[in-house]
C-alpha cells in the first residue's frame, strides 16, 4: 500500500515519509471563528512545502462540534422500515426486531414524530407518522408483527419517505431507519435502483440508515443505500445484538446538530485538485464541492483531496485554499455558512518539509487508502481470483502494522485499527470457505461504511 500512499514518489522516499510522520505535527491552518457551534479545521500532509518544487500531498478538512444537551436537541422525524419477511420467523429475528423497536420508541420525546412500517410482499403503514404520546399504543402495534411473505425492500422504503414527507421540515431530523435480513426480491431488487433512491431522498434532506440482519441480505444494496443517503450501515449477526445497534443509530440521530451540509474548497495559488479520498464530490476547475447529510455533535467529519501543488520560487506564508461550510441548523431550520482560510509555509529547507509531516493526516489517508484496496481485493475474490484476493488482503494488513508501529498518532485510531482487523479476517482461513466468505464480504462491506456511534466519518 505504501507504494501508491503518496503518488509519484519512491518507495524509499515513502518510507522516510511514515518514519519521520511522528516527528513533528503540522500547524492547523485555520479555525472557524464565528458563533456557530461547528469548528473547521484545515491542514495538509505537511506544514512545510519544499519551495521550487511541484508535489502531489493530501489536504485534509475537518469539521466538529461539541454535541449539545439532550434538553436542546432537534426534534426527530423518524420513520421504522421494518422486515417481516418469512424469514424474519427463523433464530428470533422478529422478536428481537420488535424489541428493539420498542425501545427506540422509549428514546423519542412528545414532540418527536414516529412512523412504523412493515414489508413482506406488500406494505403496511403500521403506525402513520405521529407524534409520540401514546407509547403503550405504539409499542402494541409493533408487537403484532409476525412474518411473512417475500421481501419488497423498495416498496417499503417509498412507503417509509412519504410518512417522513408528512411532517419533513428543515427544523427536524428527518430519518429512515431500515433493517432487513433478505434479498430484495419484489420490485426493483439491484444495488444501484437502492443507490438512485438514496441520492433522491438525500437531496430531500432526508438520511437512510440501513441493518443487515444475519448473513442472507444484499450487503451492497444495504450498503450502497446507506452511503447515497449519508446515513450509517451495520452488518448484525446475531439479531439479539440488535437492540444495542439501534440504541446506537438513535445516539447519533439525537445528537444532529447540522443537516443537508455543503462544503465548499476552493484552491488557491494554481493548486488544482486531482481526487478524493472516501468520498464522492464535484470537482469543476480549483473547486471541490461536497455532499453531506448532517453534522453529529461529538463526531468529525473527515474529507480529505489529493491536490496537485505547483512550484513555488519563494520562501514564506502562502494562502492555499478558502473553505465555506453551509449547513441547516437542526434545532432553528436557518441556513448557516461559516468559512475559513488555509494558509501553509514554503520553505527551501528539505528537512524542514519532512520534519513538519503530519501524523493525523498520515492516518486518515491511510485508512481512505486501506478502503479502496480492501475494496479492489473483494472485486478479485467476486471475479473467482481467490488467491490475489488473499495476498491482496494479507499485503494491506502488513502495511498498516508497519504504519501503526512508526506513527504514534496512529497507534490508538480506530478507523486505522478497524482496517487491520477488517484485512485480516479476510485473509483467515476461516473466510477462504464459501460460507466464511460471504459473512466476510459482509464485514467488508460494513467498514466501508460509516456506522453509528463512531468518532470519525468519512
């Protein structure tokens, strides 16, 4: 991995790189100095650049805040799409599906809005969306869930949005909530049918978050909805874990503090962007322009841009790039921008540059990195190359060790430790099995995504 870690550089040149990282952590360019409760923090791979020289390095935003009193929190308009498929009927999935609904419903206040809806073939609207008063009514409907039928995942979630739709507004959390344990078999059943619906919804300002249930879904489908829709995806194994999961999901739905969120970068002094990392955005001239549904207070939110930087004669100051950050405030429903600059020191001094990497940026461009190769890995095992894939998996997991011993900040990561862990169960010999792989390439697809409850998202 280390070879394609910083682009049109030697292997030994990134060697020195990862031993240097600890040495010295670049400055944090610029902070957000306003009333707003985000703070937006910019800073490169290295906060010296060597002066005279045209280099390829990384540019990392992050933006977070403190997370508010549960006392100040945004009202929720949440709708549950739950799976009553026949196959919810085997090792207690229902009754622990209808657990855990019921006490989501316990997390949710008077003025908080709830919907239920269920799905086999055909859908029900089990309970419209209301606000929750009458918890003992809601938690009696729940309960009359059995299963059923076939799967028809679309249809339940169309069903899902338009409860949402009924009381959508720019001062509430507006969320899906899905879980199922099937393969969409009734209706639209391909992974990008999903994909479209969650790019529609998120331009609504409405977010998915999804739950595989056991080891018979479509991981890319629920997935790959998570993802369009900026929400969170968890792969549950055992379905008594589920109640813990969705404590989780409603953690962080209750903890928003920022929704239908636009980042804007642009480049300054003829640097150009070459790619992202992690993320998808829209790259037009010196300008990157990202998505993303909503802000949780207590998480960062990480982007990170490969950007191609000329070369520049002068030693000194030099202004790189102007970020603006508009977001609607999840508790007023008013639109609030805040910006900042991002200023780096060019320098002749050759050491200088190397002693100034950044070790927090190291790491987050190596999870990112991590990702797309793990990700190239379960395309060789789809394609029947199970060997490559192994080695592919086994030669990521060696890398990122060899990481995490050099670069301190790195050391106690989760993002980076998850990576190594997510590399080496697939390369275990326990995964090599048809069976094995296909809980594997569930867990594969589960650290690609963001999940709920974490510190850090991509």
């Amino acid at each position: 991995m280390f070879k394609h870690f910083f682009r049109h550089r030697s292997e030994l040149r990134c060697r020195q790189l990862v031993a240097t990282a600890f040495l010295a952590v670049a400055p944090t360019m610029a902070l957000a100095t306003t009333t707003s409760p985000i703070e937006i923090k910019a800073e490169l791979e290295r906060g010296v650049l060597q002066a005279g020289e045209r280099q390829t390095t990384h540019l990392r935003i992050v933006i977070g805040a403190a997370r508010r009193p549960e006392s100040i929190r945004a009202p929720m308009n949440v709708a549950l799409v739950i799976d009553r498929s026949g196959s919810m009927s085997a090792y207690g999935r229902i009754d622990n599906a209808k657990r855990a609904a019921q006490l989501a419903v316990d997390r949710l206040g008077r003025d908080d809005i709830l919907s239920v809806v269920s799905y086999d073939d055909r859908v029900d609207v089990e309970v419209p969306a209301t606000k929750v008063i009458d918890r003992t009514a809601i938690k009696e409907r729940i309960d009359r869930l059995t299963p059923r039928g076939s799967t028809a995942i679309h249809a339940g979630l169309l069903a899902g949005a338009n409860e949402i739709r009924k009381f959508k507004s720019r001062d509430r959390v507006n969320r899906i909530i899905l879980l199922s344990d099937g393969l969409a078999n009734v209706g639209p059943s391909k992974p990008s049918d999903f994909i479209s619906l969650g790019r529609e919804l998120a331009s609504e300002g409405i977010t998915v978050s999804t739950i595989g249930l056991g080891t018979s879904y479509n991981e890319d489908l629920m997935a790959g909805l998570a993802r369009s829709a900026d929400g969170s995806h968890v792969f549950v194994q055992e379905s008594a874990d589920l109640a813990n999961f969705l404590t989780r999901e409603f953690d962080d739905a209750l903890g928003i503090i920022g929704q239908q969120v636009e980042i804007i970068i642009t480049l300054q002094g003829g640097i150009q962007p070459k790619r992202t990392l992690g993320r998808d955005a829209d790259i037009r001239g010196n300008r990157i322009v990202y998505k993303v549904g909503t802000l949780i207070g207590g998480t960062e939110q990480v982007l990170l841009a490969e950007v191609d930087v000329p070369a520049r004669e002068t030693r000194g100051q030099a202004r790189i790039a102007m970020i603006e950050v508009a977001y609607m405030d999840a508790t007023t429903g008013e639109r609030v921008t805040v910006s900042t600059t991002a200023d780096v020191r060019f320098d002749t001094d050759k050491q200088a540059s190397d002693r100034s990497v950044n070790p927090e940026v190291v790491r987050d461009v190596a999870t990112l990195l991590s990702r797309e190769a793990r990700q190239e890995a379960v395309k060789l095992r789809d394609a029947g190359r199970t060997t490559e894939a192994r080695q592919k998996f086994e030669q990521n997991a060696s890398d990122l060790r060899a990481l995490l011993s050099k670069v301190p900040a790195a050391a106690a990561y989760a993002p980076l430790q998850e990576e190594v862990k997510a590399s080496e169960q697939a390369a275990s010999a326990e995964a090599q099995s048809r069976d094995g792989w296909e809980k594997s390439r569930k867990e594969q697809r589960q650290y690609d995504s963001n999940r709920a409850g974490a510190t850090h998202r991509f």
